[in-house]
C-alpha cells in the first residue's frame, strides 16, 4: 500500500517532520537509537538512526559511561521544502562520534521532540553493537 493512501489519501503523505509523526517510530525503534562499531582501534558511536529522524526533534542529548546525558549531539539540519527532509546529506557532518576502543560500556540518550516532549534510552554496549 502506498503510504499517501495509507495516510487517508494521495497527497497526504507524512514527511516525518513533527513530534507527532516521529514519536512513534522512535518509541518503537527505542533500541536502535545509537548503535557501537569496532573500528581501526577505535569505538564509532553512531547517531544515523536519530539523524534519519531528526525533523520531528529539537535536541539530541547524551552521554557515555554516564546516566547523565547532558552533551548535546548537533544533527545535520532538516532539510525542509525538499522531497527527503530527513535525508542525510553528510556534508560536513558525520553520524558518528570516535572514542577509545572499549571505552563505550554503555550510552545514555534523550531526545525531545519539537513538542517540547521528552524521551529517553538507556542502552549497554553489547545490545547496540555491530560487527
């Protein structure tokens, strides 16, 4: 099914740019928020699943080792009046974080949305990394 006529119609599609549209997903997808790499001796901590749904957001905040999450992760910017506003151009901007290899044991993350609502994940290393 289409998404425009699973929204109510063509034309209605959603472009995941609201609170109200990304809430879902993310309470959903809440263990992919961040995501741990083992990479040329380093940890990679990646952001991509929150940067792809960053529109409906106004801050991402996290920390590592730390309940605490207070540093703010700066997103690459909405891409609004585009057909892909969530699209990730990556121009000086990369989705990822490098630390010291092992460091990251566990990572704390908040996200609040446009709506000035907030949600948070708490996540240990070995349930968000990848080979």
């Amino acid at each position: 099914m289409l998404l425009g006529l699973a929204a109510g119609g063509p034309g209605l599609a959603q472009n995941f740019t609201t609170a109200a549209e990304v809430k879902p997903i993310l309470a959903a997808t809440k263990g992919s928020w961040v995501a741990i790499r083992e990479y040329e001796g380093n940890d990679l901590l990646y952001f991509t699943h929150l940067e792809s749904w960053r529109c409906g957001l106004s801050e991402i905040r996290f920390s590592v080792n730390s309940g605490a999450a207070a540093k703010v992760w700066e997103t690459e910017p909405c891409h609004e009046g585009t057909a892909q506003p969530n699209a990730m151009t990556l121009e000086g901007h990369l989705p990822y974080v490098v630390l010291p290899l092992g460091m990251v044991q566990s990572v704390s993350v908040v996200v609040v949305f446009d709506d000035g609502t907030e949600d948070r994940a708490d996540l240990e290393r070995a349930a968000v990394l990848i080979p």
